[in-house]
C-alpha cells in the first residue's frame, strides 16, 4: 500500500503524466472552441489521426518538425473546414457528419500511408521533438521536473489554454464565439455572421485537434501507427463536460485522466500478475466516468450547442 502511494510523489510519475496530458489538452481545447461557438464536433477521432500521420511523414520526408506542426494543423483545418459546411450552412446532424469525418479521416489516413509507403513493414522511424529544460526552473524538485523539463509542443499546450482563455473572455472575437453558441441571434443583430463565426470555431478548433495528434508521432513517438489515437478524441469530448466548457478547468481534467493512466501502468509493476491487467487498463476510464457523472449534473453547456441557425431566424 505504501509503494502504491509512494508513485504518487515521484518526479517520473508527474512527467508521464504531462506527457500523456499534452495531446489530449491541444484536442480538448479544440473541441471547447467548437462547442462553444455552437457545433459539436465528433471528427475528433478522425482527425486527430489525420493529424499525427500529416505531421510525421513532413518530418519523415525531410520537413522541419515545426513544418511538421504546421502541415498537421493545415490538415486538421481542412476536415474542420468540410465538417463545418455540412453542419452550419447546410444544417445536417452534427453526429452524423461529426462520426463521417472520423470515418473519412481514418480510412483516407490508411489509403494514403500504404499508397506513398507501400513496402514499408514496420513504422519508419523520425527524430522527434526532444525535452528542452527551462534554466532554474528545472531544478525545482519533482515540480520543476514535471513542468519545466518537457518537449516544446507540451510547453507549446498549456500555453494554448492560456491563449484561448484570454480570447474567450478578455477580447471581442471570443465574446462573439460564446454568443453564437449561446444566443445566435443576438450575434446576427450586432451585424456579425453567426455561420462565419461557427466555420472559423470549427477550423480553429479542428486544428488543435489536429496538432494533438502530431503531439504522438512527433513528441511522445518517433513513428506513425494506426491505433495510437486509442479513444482519446473521444476522452477530450468528455473532458469539455467535465470542465464545464472551460479552459481552465478542462485543463485540470486532462491532468487529472492522464495521471490516473500513468498510475495505472505503475501499478501493474507493483502487482505483477495478481490482478489481471485488463482491470488496471479501465481504471483511467472508470474513474473519469465517475468524475464526469458528478460534475455533469452541474454543468451549464451552450444553450444552442448543436442547434442550426439560418439568418433571419428568431
């Protein structure tokens, strides 16, 4: 019992969980930006994906990794772009377009790796993004370790929650954001195009999301391979709910996910094989549903998140 509560004080454990937390805020902060602007966008899945293979084979074809970075945004941008045409203008389902672009983004990821890679056997391997210790900061004890000696995209993450918070609610853009995801009608009166706001959250949102991936095959990777994504598009659209569609407090969530895996892999070593690891493997998931039951019941979402809206409705 002592070991198990040992881990919880340990440099390594706080590192790995930064580590497994960085992808999922990039994405979780893409899909606030989305639902607050009104749209729900289930591509998550999809596009995270497409974004890990984009900006691994930039890299892996001789790119920069901030080209890399760059590319896997573009690409997310893109299917953000077509999710947004479908869902805004032309009104269709929001989960039935957002499961097609997870559909689309996944099997086109596949058809375009084996058509450009169509010997390759094994993952080809890149030369990720490598830690970048903060002077001074670093040497904190544990704290210094977990926060200030990780790889530029995980300093790059918590700098996007703090940007986005800024723009939600300390600048016009980000008022106009919320109010089409809360009263778009209100947004249309002040001359402001409710679409152009929710194809540009959708975009933007789509992007982040897409650079959570690319954090895999760039940061915590050197490779690219089909199951890497393993559900966590859909763990970020939890983590929205669960952080009441706030950065802040989303962000705590997506630490709060990460630690419990990192915890649960730690505890297998411990155990051995006295409890079979596939107890250890839902653990994570478990306890976030838990944690999601008791604060969705408080939860305030957007009041016209996944209603359409065409001009000149009241």
């Amino acid at each position: 019992m002592t070991e198990a509560l040992d881990i919880l004080l340990t440099a390594s454990f706080w590192v790995a969980a930064i580590r497994i937390a960085s992808p999922l805020i990039f994405a979780t902060m893409g899909e606030l930006i989305c639902e607050r602007a009104g749209v729900l966008n289930l591509g998550i899945e999809g596009i995270m994906t497409v974004g890990a293979f984009a900006g691994w084979f930039t890299v892996y074809s001789g790119g920069d990794l901030w080209a890399g970075v760059a590319v896997a945004a573009t690409a997310g941008a893109m299917f953000g772009l077509l999710h947004a045409i479908l869902t805004v203008p032309l009104g269709l389902s929001q989960h039935v377009v957002g499961i097609g672009i997870t559909l689309l983004a996944t099997s086109l990821t596949a058809f375009t790796y084996r058509l450009l890679l169509p010997e390759v056997t094994s993952p080809p391997k890149i030369e990720p993004f490598q830690p970048l210790p903060i002077p001074g900061l670093s040497q904190i004890p544990v704290v210094g370790e977990a926060l200030f000696s990780q790889t530029p995209l995980t300093y790059l993450a918590f700098l996007t929650v703090a940007l986005v918070a800024w723009v939600l609610y300390r600048t016009p853009l980000g008022l106009a954001v919320r109010a089409a995801g809360e009263n778009p009608s209100a947004v249309e009166a002040q001359g402001i195009s409710v679409s152009g706001i929710r194809i540009g959250a959708v975009m933007v949102g789509s992007a982040l999301m897409a650079v959570g991936g690319a954090f895999l095959t760039m940061s915590a990777f050197n490779s690219f391979f089909f199951e890497m994504i393993n559900g966590r598009g859909w763990i970020c659209i939890a983590l929205v709910v669960f952080g009441s569609w706030r950065p802040g407090k989303a962000l705590l969530g997506a630490i709060l996910f990460a630690a419990f895996d990192a915890y649960q892999v730690r505890l297998q070593q411990i155990t051995g094989a006295l409890v079979p690891y596939q107890v250890f493997l839902m653990l994570p998931y478990l306890l976030s549903i838990l944690a999601l039951i008791l604060v969705a019941r408080r939860a305030t979402y957007p009041r016209a998140l996944m209603i359409p809206y065409q001009k000149g409705e009241r």
